[in-house]
C-alpha cells in the first residue's frame, strides 16, 4: 500500500478533482485558501499531510534527478510556487487558478496557527536567522505557542535525533527551512514516522522573514521576475543556475506546447 493510501489524501474531493500533469510532474489547481484549509483539516484531525510546492528551477532539476523527482510526485498535496510554471500550465491549457508561493503560505500558517492553538516546529536556516524569525513572531503573534526550533546545520548521524526531538515537542505542523533537494528528501524520508500532521517545505522562506534576505517587490512578483531580483542580490551565485534553469525550461515548453497543439 502506499503511503498516498495510507493518508487517504489522494481520495480527497478538492484534490482529486484538482490534479493535473504538467512536464510530468502532478500538480494540484487550488488556490491558497483551499491549501491552508487542507492544512488545518489536517492538524484538526491529526492526519498525516505532506505538502511540497514546484517552481521552475525544482521542474527543470527533477527531470535529471530521479530521486527528487520521487520526493516530490509522493508528496499530497504539490502547489504551484513559482509564476513561470502557472504561465506556462495556462499556455498549455491547463487550468490553474493562482499561484500559491511557499513563503506566503507559512506567513499564513503563523496566523493560522496563533489564531487556532495549533503549533509550529521550526527546522532548518542559520541559528542567528531562527532567533530573527522567533523574535518577529513574537511581536506579530504573541500568542503563537512554538513547539521548538533546530537549525539547519546538522550531520546525517544527527537525523534520527532530530526526528525525536521533533517527535517529542508534539508540534502540530512542521516547516523545513533547507535548499532544494535536502528538504524534499528529508521529508520523504521520514514522513512515515515524523508526528506533525502538517509537514513542508519552506526553503529560503526563514531567511525572508528573518530579514536575511529581501523578497522582492509585489509588482516584480506579478512580473514574474523574483528570479532576477534574487539574482541581483546575488549575482555571482545564482546567475548561471537561472540561466540554465530558465532556458532549458523554455525550450521544454516550447516542445510541450507544439506537443499539444498536435494531438487536439
């Protein structure tokens, strides 16, 4: 049986009604009320949830890594993170009501969960960006309750602790704070014994709301261009990884629109 089964969340209405195939990846059209509603069904009745988010660079990187692309596709629910992909699912006439970007669903999940009881874990990012986020928290939501926090700085012999303290903490949610594709895999790896009902990834999203790094403008956000803003920040990091990831991904939808314009 598999784990997808075992949840029961692949049977879900909203999800089943709403799961597309785009570059062979499965992807769920729901928009991010429906996502924190999942969330908090989730939490509420102690059901095991897994939650992954896609954008370009992740589509592009999953086709030439078979393990993530596992890590991925097993996840229950796969939102669509970045606006290149939401583009490019539309010109492919798929349907997608919105993006829903990792980032802003754990700012929403903060509400959530001061608001409901429920409470957060926080894995992953430097110890210094924790403190940050841990110290915003407390000024924007004083009354979120956080089942613990551990850096992401940590030897593989470490993990079986980690998932223990995790474990112990009776956290209701889980947030990973780690790159593409450590958190994919930690997450696939341990989703059969970690407790949290609600468990994701988050990526760079703690060094955001810590401060460390500045998000881009909401109109460069609607542009979809929060690749290049990130690339001026860190140029010398990042520009050959968008240019390799961005250009193989439009030649790849080139191909796939073609591809569908054929078979109507």
């Amino acid at each position: 049986m598999s784990i997808q089964q075992e949840t029961g969340w692949s049977g879900h209405p909203l999800l089943s009604s709403r799961k597309i195939d785009f570059l062979g990846c499965p992807m769920h059209g729901i928009t991010m009320e429906e996502t924190l509603g999942l969330a908090e069904e989730a939490m509420r009745e102690k059901r095991s949830l897994h939650h992954v988010v896609v954008n370009v660079a992740k589509l592009i990187t999953m086709r030439k890594n078979a393990e993530l692309q596992e890590d991925v596709v097993g996840a229950d629910v796969i939102n669509v993170d970045g606006v290149g992909v939401l583009w490019g699912a539309r010109l492919c006439g798929l349907q997608l009501p919105e993006r829903v970007a990792g980032v802003d669903i754990m700012l929403e999940l903060f509400e959530l969960c001061a608001k409901r009881g429920y409470r957060p874990y926080l894995f992953g990012a430097e110890q210094q960006v924790l403190d940050a986020v841990v110290a915003r928290l407390s000024k924007e939501h004083p009354r979120l309750k956080i089942a613990g926090m551990r850096n992401g700085y940590f030897k593989p012999e470490d993990e079986d602790g980690i998932v223990q303290a995790i474990n112990e903490s009776e956290a209701d949610c889980l947030l990973v704070a780690m790159p593409t594709p450590r958190k994919e895999r930690f997450l696939k790896k341990y989703r059969q014994v970690l407790k949290p009902s609600f468990v994701m990834g988050v990526g760079g999203s703690f060094d955001v709301y810590g401060g460390k790094v500045a998000r881009a403008p909401k109109l460069v956000q609607a542009l979809g261009l929060e690749w290049l803003f990130r690339v001026m920040q860190e140029p010398k990091r990042l520009w050959r990884r968008y240019y390799e990831t961005n250009t193989a991904y439009a030649l790849l939808l080139g191909q796939e629109i073609r591809r569908r314009r054929i078979h109507r």
